[in-house]
C-alpha cells in the first residue's frame, strides 16, 4: 500500500548528505467490524522513494520501492442472543402441560464462559418441574442447575464451550388462582459475549399472554321419586358437566367439587346432596312437590371457578283407596244403608285432583250426594258428586 506521508518525508532527504539511520513508525487504527469472520489477519506496506533517491537497501526491488507485512490472529467473540415464547397465548390457570420456551442461539461459538440465565415468573406463576434442554436443540451446550420449584430460575446455566447452535430451555409452569398475566422477560449473561451483560441485547420478552379459566359448562338435572319410600332421584348430578372439555369427576382424584348453591334458597331437609358422589336422593315419608334447587360446580385447580345450576326434584304422593260397605249384607229397601271409600293420601299434597270411579251394582243407586266424613284426616276437598244414578261419575 502507498503511504504518502513516507513519500513526503524521503523527499526531503538530500542524496549528498549523509543523513544516517532513521527510522519512522506508523500507527493504524482499524475499526473491531474489520476483523469479524476471519482468524488471522495480514497487512502489507511499501514504501517508495521519490525520484533521484536511491535506496539501497537490499530488498528493495528495482524501483527502489520496500515493502513488509504482518500477520495477527484474531479472537472473534461469541455472540449471545434469546427468544423467550409461551406455550399458548391464553394460560388457563390450573391446567396442566403449560410452559415457556427461552431459546438461547449462540453465534461464532464456542462459548468462553458460562451463559447465566435469569427469570423471575409473573405473579401466580410457578414452576412444576426443572427446567430441561429439548431435543430440538442445536448446540451442544449443556444446561445444569436449575431449580425444580419456586418463581425463579436462579441457578439455571449452560455451560461454556457450547458450540455455535440453539439450546432451547422448557421451563414448565403451574398456573395459579392468582396469576392476572402470563407475559414475562428472561434474561442471558455472560458466555464470552462482550454486549451479553443483561441489557437489552440478551433479554427477551414474550408476545402477550392472558390468563382465563377453564370454561365449565353445566347441564339441568331433574328426577321424580315417590315421597313415601323416598330413594334416588339422580346418581351422579355432574356426569353431565365438564371442566375445560373434561368430565367433571368428584372425590380425592377428581377435578371438581360440588355443594348446594350457597347463594340460593337452602335445599328441602328432606332432599339430601353427596357431595362424594354426586348422588340426589329423597329421604322417606317426604312430603309431595316439585322443587327446583340449586347446586355449585367448582373446579379443584381454581376453587374459585364456579358455576351453578339446577337440578329440578318431583315428589309425587302415594294414593290407596279402600271401600267397605255399611253391612255384610244389604236389605232391600231398608234406608241408611251405604258404602264408604277411603282413600289415603301419603306424601301428600296431591299435585292434581284425584277422580273417584265406581258404578254401583245392578239394583243399587245413589239415595243421596256422596259427602266427605268428619272422621277424615286429610284437607282433601271433595266435589262434583252426583246425588242420584247408579255411577258416581
């Protein structure tokens, strides 16, 4: 390379005179861009006298022109770069299988030195297990000491001398009730990156991420049961709800829980819930009707993931009717003679008029309106008798 500025001091030098031995240093300042993507590096000078100089150094070529160069290795530092993305855009809060992803690339690797990762969870959040190296990875750097519960990834590091490459970290993540957000930032340090000390350039946030609950989708029940043996009116209330898709399920291994409606009209004493099972039942002697009570569904991962619904349970009465007549044996002609018919009513109120049938024997008709005795319990009213013919309809 040409270096004018030795061309202007050779030409001051006058060839009859002897100036002796002198020498001239240059210092050149290259820019640290230059030097990227190469090992070595090789720079060459010349230097070339004016005219009528001679040079008689023996190197010189026939021009009297000199010329030497350099050679210096090069260090290229790694680069340290990170992405961190969340298995969904939409945590659901006690839903299992949920995680982040903190892909860390390295760039003209190896790495010199350890590349520390740090993470501090969002409120609710937490881990459900260490993190691990996936298989998807492309460097070999191996990942070491990160902690299996908490909020944090304090500890968590990958060793130096990883290769040029990915090393994708699965951090897998409980969900809690409180958690309101699920985006978050992670952080890479160190590795020989001289840029990789926590600023921006080795932080990465993730796209948003919500935080919901698991829709819970319930279906009305309803069932009838006589009021005097009471009994079963519905098996299982929640067999036919579901908690984010799945069959709502009671007990120590299921995924929901369930009671009656504490924001509804207490349930009947007579109308009982098992909580365990699931089970409706009536208890015995228990009087007639229809009552539509109120139960809540809630999910065990977010006991505050409610919802109520109805389970409708008809009570019906039990109806016996006896008849006697006034006398073993009837006198043709003879007055007072009748007949009487009880009925029985259990369980009651009756839910709809009860219709009494009865077409008398050949030869016997009605002397009078049937009417209701004093000795009756019930409040039954009755009406519509006629007072003659042989029928009572």
């Amino acid at each position: 390379m040409n270096i004018p500025l030795i061309s202007q001091l050779l030409a001051h030098r006058q060839p009859s005179k002897n100036l002796g031995f002198a020498a001239l240093v240059l210092a050149l300042l290259l820019p640290a861009s230059a030097a990227f993507a190469q090992t070595t590096v090789v720079n060459s000078a010349s230097a070339q006298p004016p005219a009528g100089v001679l040079n008689t150094n023996t190197g010189a070529d026939g021009a009297g022109k000199v010329s030497a160069s350099d050679t210096d290795s090069v260090s290229v530092p790694p680069k340290v770069t990170l992405v961190k993305t969340a298995s969904s855009s939409n945590f659901i809060i006690g839903k299992t299988g949920q995680y982040y992803d903190i892909t860390v690339t390295v760039a003209s690797g190896p790495t010199s030195a350890a590349i520390t990762i740090a993470d501090n969870l969002p409120t609710g959040i937490s881990l459900s297990g260490a993190p691990t190296k996936e298989a998807s990875s492309t460097s070999n750097g191996v990942l070491s000491g990160c902690p299996a519960t908490g909020t944090t990834l304090a500890g968590c590091q990958i060793a130096a001398n990883a290769s040029s490459g990915t090393i994708v970290i699965r951090v897998p993540v409980a969900v809690g009730s409180t958690a309101t957000t699920g985006t978050n930032t992670a952080t890479a340090s160190g590795g020989g990156d001289p840029a990789c000390n926590g600023t921006a350039a080795c932080t990465s946030t993730t796209p948003p991420v919500a935080v919901g609950a698991n829709a819970i989708v319930t279906t009305p029940d309803s069932g009838t049961v006589g009021g005097v043996a009471g009994g079963t009116v519905e098996a299982n209330i929640v067999g036919d709800d579901t908690i984010g898709g799945n069959t709502a399920t009671l007990g120590g291994s299921g995924n929901a829980t369930v009671k009656q409606d504490p924001g509804s009209p207490a349930w009947p004493a007579y109308i009982q819930l098992n909580t365990t099972t699931g089970a409706v039942t009536v208890d015995p002697a228990s009087p007639a009707g229809t009552y539509p009570v109120q139960y809540e569904l809630c999910e065990v991962a977010n006991p505050t993931n409610c919802k109520t619904e109805t389970v409708t349970v008809t009570i019906t009465p039990s109806i016996s009717v006896v008849k006697t007549a006034s006398a073993s044996s009837f006198t043709v002609g003879a007055p007072g003679q009748y007949y009487d018919i009880t009925v029985t009513v259990a369980s009651g109120p009756t839910s709809a008029a009860i219709t009494i049938a009865d077409n008398l024997p050949t030869g016997i008709s009605l002397s009078g309106a049937p009417t209701k005795e004093a000795s009756s319990t019930s409040n039954g009213a009755l009406s519509g008798c006629p007072a003659t013919g042989n029928n009572l309809t």
